[in-house]
C-alpha cells in the first residue's frame, strides 16, 4: 500500500478522535510542530526512516522531543505508529491531517508567486479570485521568484494559472523557433 493512502487512512482517523476528544485545534498545532521540526531537522526524519534505528530508540526521540510540547491524544499517535513499525511515515501523516484539517474547516491554501511582494490591493484581489472559484476561506501564501521577470504564478492544489512574462517569453521562444 503506498505511502500517501497509509498516511491519509491515519490521519483521518486522528481527526476523529482529536474531534472525539475535543482537541482537534490542539493536536492540529502539534502536527504543524511536528512537521516544522521535521523539516528544519533533517536529522530526525533520518532516525526516524533508518531501518537501523530500533523502535524504542526513535519512541526514545519522539518522547524526548515531543512528550512535553504536545497534546497526550498527539502523543499517543506518536506512539502507536512508531508500535505499528510506521515513523518513518509520520511527517507524510502530519502533511495529511493538515489537509484534513483545512477541508474540514472549510479551508483552502494557495500560492502566489511574484517578482516583488504582494500590496495588500493585491493580497485581496488574488484572494477574492480562489474564494470566487473554491467557495472556500482561503489561506494565501506568498512566495517572491525574481526569475520570473514579471507577472505572476497562482496555484491552487494541482491547478497553476501561470501569466509570468518568463513563460510568455518561452512560448515566444518556442514560436519563433518553429
């Protein structure tokens, strides 16, 4: 079974319980936590996918890490994946419940990259476009790229509306070559 279907089945199942137990928001945090430390500390997720390191050993970092700093429903996962012999999945389940998360509070992430900073004109303009098109609240995230030249690169999930002058002057490239 891959890797994503794995990750998605337990984070799903993490969202159920955190709303059973009325934490959702707390371990929503832990699991943004976990994956920020994650990525900043490469050295972890290295332990944590080493077929070497034995599993007492990485629940040894884990709870080092996180025991104090986490919701205890957060932990438990922690817990019982690294039991289940899957850590080396667990920022794959962290990336997954913060999907879940925004979907299930009706949340959509998008990107916009641009030469130079958005004004806030902008930052609403690009933000009323996607909540026209999802119908849903939207979390903007803004990315500056000084290759482009000008314009701008908007992605929303798996859709990319790509009006940079950069890719403008490669279909003219590509035109003129021909």
């Amino acid at each position: 079974m891959s890797v994503g279907i794995v990750a998605s089945r337990y984070a799903k199942s993490l969202i159920e319980l955190a709303k059973e137990k009325n934490v959702l928001e707390a371990v929503f945090e832990d699991m943004k936590l976990f994956k920020d430390t994650a990525d900043k500390n490469r050295a972890l997720m290295l332990a944590l996918q080493s077929p070497v390191v034995r599993h007492e050993k990485k629940l040894a970092i884990l709870k080092a890490l996180f025991i104090e700093r986490v919701n205890p429903v957060s932990y438990a996962i922690f817990t019982i994946i690294t039991k289940k012999n899957r850590e080396a999945i667990l920022d794959s389940i962290a990336d997954e419940f913060i999907k879940a998360y925004n979907d299930f509070q009706g949340i959509q992430k998008a990107t916009v990259i641009t030469t130079v900073p958005l004004t806030d004109e902008l930052r609403t303009q690009f933000t009323n476009i996607v909540a026209s098109a999802t119908g849903k609240t939207i979390e903007l995230e803004e990315k500056i790229d000084s290759k482009l030249v000008g314009g701008y690169i908007l992605r929303v999930n798996d859709r990319q509306v790509d009006a940079s002058l950069r890719s403008r002057l490669n279909e003219l490239k590509l035109q003129l070559a021909d």
